[in-house]
C-alpha cells in the first residue's frame, strides 16, 4: 500500500475511534422517541424485525461461503490419480 493510503486510512481510523460514543449511537428520531417501554409488544417485534433484517445477509453469505469451502475441501479428494500409479513397479523403471 502507498504511504499516503496508509496514513489516509491510519487518520480516518482515528477520527472514528475518538468520537464520542454518543455520536457512533444515534438513530433516527422516530425510533427513539417512540419505542421507549420495551416489554410493549410492538417494540419486540420491532427489535425482532431489526434482527431478522440484520441476521439475513451473513447467513446468505456464510451460506454461501460455506458451500465454497465444502465443495474445496470435497474436491480435494475427487482428484484424479496419474496413470503411472497403476503401472507395476517393473514399467515404472522401464520408463525411466
């Protein structure tokens, strides 16, 4: 990486890490004005419509990811064993 990506990423991370955390935790103002009581039964559906919606796209790509590392590891297996493995010792010297 250039130097100058590297101390652009560096300053970039620092000004995220020393932000108040106030500031990295707001949300919209309806959200937080109206879902105050959370044992109501509309906020919990509410945070569980939230966790579904977050939940969703890491299953998809650890779904995904994990059928890439199965058929990897599964094909790796499957490989194809050269002719010369079956040829008896002796033809193995006589091709030498």
């Amino acid at each position: 990486m250039r130097p100058i990506a590297m101390y652009l990423c560096l300053f970039a991370l620092a000004v995220v890490a020393l932000m108040p955390a106030e500031t990295l935790a707001q949300s919209c103002a309806m959200c937080g004005s109206s879902f105050t009581d959370p044992n109501d039964p509309t906020v919990r559906a509410f945070n569980w419509s939230i966790l579904m919606l977050i939940c969703a796209p890491y299953l998809m790509f650890g779904s995904i990811g994990g059928w890439i590392v199965y058929k990897y590891w599964h094909a790796r297996d499957r490989r194809p064993v050269s002719p010369v493995a079956y040829l008896a010792p002796s033809q193995k010297e006589g091709m030498l």
